[in-house]
C-alpha cells in the first residue's frame, strides 16, 4: 500500500517551476538589454545610469589592482576614474552571452578610447572582459562581478 502511494504521487502533475519559467530566448533578451544599457552608460560616462545597473555586493576586479568590493566602493572608484579619462568611446567584440537559472556571464574584446580630463592626447586600451549578471527578484539583472585585462604590452622601468 505504501509503495502504491509513493508510485502514485510520483506519477502527479509536472513541476510547476519547469513550466512557469520564462523561454530561454526572452531571459538572453533580458540580459542584452541590461548589458547594452550598462554599457551606454559607460560610453557616455553617465554615472548615475552606470550605477543604477551595479549589484550591492558587486566585486570589480580592474587591471594592475585591487578588486573593488561593494557598490559604494565601486561609485568612489568610477568617480576617482572619471576626474582622470572620460570615455569617448567602446567597441565591444567577440562577444559571447551564456545565460543560466538567474546568471549570466559576457565575455568578449574591447576597444576603449579614453580622453584625458584635464586634456591631452587620448588613448586607446584594448583588452578583455568577463562579467557576471545576477538576475534580482524583482526580474531585473545587475552587474555583479567583472575583471577585465589590457592587452598592451608591459612597459619599463625609467632608469632600470
């Protein structure tokens, strides 16, 4: 009898969280629409459109320094960044969007101009990218993790 019960209850109605979850197509479209905007953001230096997309618990990890931890630490590095280079601009390549049960992660190339602020000639950084998205309860995505790395050379020492 018992056995019966198992079996039967086993046989019941399919999982409703298989069904009731979104298309795969309509989360990978979700998740280029934030990053596209995040990215907009960056292009223009639009601060407060930049941070509106950036996780509490965000770890940003930049070339030739120490990860960033928390969005009120990230806010302080970007503002310390922009009183140096505003973009004038991004192209992002080779990009590649692998999106899961409320993550996804971006990796690509970039090219990124950057204009000195207190002027002077501008300079091209090329490099790589990966970030982590983490989708919120309320359904929007954030930018949660991210480490990129130049591909310019090292250069020397002065006086080495």
């Amino acid at each position: 009898m018992i056995a019966a019960v198992v079996l039967a209850a086993g046989c019941g109605e399919s999982r409703p969280a298989l069904e009731s979850a979104p298309p795969a197509a309509s989360v990978k479209a979700a998740v280029e629409t934030a990053t596209a905007a995040f990215h907009e953001a960056l292009r223009t230096n639009d601060v407060e459109a930049f941070m509106s997309f950036v996780a509490d618990d965000v770890i940003l990890a930049p070339p030739g320094e120490a990860p960033v931890r928390g969005k009120r630490a990230v806010r302080t590095w970007y503002d310390a960044f922009l009183a140096e280079y505003r973009t004038s601009s991004l192209t992002l390549s080779d990009r590649e969007v692998f999106v899961g049960q409320g993550w996804a992660t971006e990796r690509g190339a970039y090219i990124w101009g950057l204009a000195p602020a207190k002027g002077g000639a501008p300079v091209i950084d090329r490099g790589n990218y990966m970030q982590i998205w983490e989708q919120r309860p309320d359904g929007r995505w954030r930018f949660a993790r991210e480490v990129y790395n130049s591909s310019a050379p090292a250069v020397p020492l002065e006086g080495k």
